[in-house]
C-alpha cells in the first residue's frame, strides 16, 4: 500500500456507522478466516471514540459470533488518535492526515505491524501483519461508510 487520501481529523472521519469484511490468512498453515459484521465508531465523553465491533467470524468453516471494543482517544498531534484496548492498555497510534499511516504493537513475542490506508471518504483499508514465535498471519480489513 501507500499513499491515500488525507484525514485532517481521524476521529471526526472514523465516527458514525461501517460495514466490516476481513480477511484472516495464517502463513505457516495456510488456514483462512473470514469476519463480517459492522463497526460502530460512537462519541465518548472525554472527546473520543468508543470503537465496538460485532459479527461473524468463520474459522476453518466454523462460523461465530465475534465482537471487540476499542477507544479512539485524541491522539498527541491534533487530528490523530491514541487507540486502546477496552481495559485501557495502549494498542497503537493513528495519524491519517496523509491518508496513510504504519503503526508497530508489540506483544509479548509477538510484533503486530499495522498499516492503515484511507481510499476515499467512504472507504478505508487496515492490514496487520502478525509475526512471533507461534504466529505468522495476515489480517486484511475493509470498511465502508453505511449511509
């Protein structure tokens, strides 16, 4: 990826309602996963985003109701944003004034790389790569704006 279009502000972009397909592919097996479901990006007191995501998750041709919570709180430069975990813990930054942005997450011994490109004002893209001593996975992610 790279490039994008530009964002002056991530969490006056990211509010409101999206439609959410990804695609999960484990590299050393070769097992794939699919999720669809929604995300919904809704005001939070202290100025952020409450980020709460839920559908179905198909593993291995299991489907399963699937759901996580994420707060995008302003980040430290106007216009980005700090997102968290539901708990709290920090997870990653988030600068789209470009429209592009790559971001690290470490965990454990694993490395979460994640790369987040917006296509348009309706359409955006994150991609994770996930590398560590037992994991090895692409997880690709579309969104679009429901209207």
């Amino acid at each position: 990826m790279g490039g994008g279009w530009p964002v002056p502000d991530v969490l006056a972009h990211l509010r409101g309602r999206w439609r959410v397909e990804r695609d999960v592919r484990d590299r050393a097996s070769g097992a794939r996963g699919h999720f669809e479901g929604v995300t919904v990006f809704s005001d939070l007191p202290d100025g952020g985003l409450l980020h709460e995501e839920t559908g179905t998750f198909t593993w291995l041709g299991t489907p399963r109701p699937a759901a996580r919570t994420l707060r995008f709180l302003p980040g430290a430069e106007p216009g980005t944003a700090d997102v968290r975990f539901a708990d709290g813990r920090p997870f990653h930054d988030l600068d789209l004034r470009t429209g592009h942005h790559v971001t690290d997450h470490p965990c454990a011994a694993d490395l979460y790389r994640g790369e987040f490109t917006v296509r348009d004002a309706d359409h955006w893209r994150s991609v994770w790569r996930v590398g560590g001593p037992a994991k090895d996975l692409l997880l690709s992610t579309d969104y679009v704006r429901e209207t």
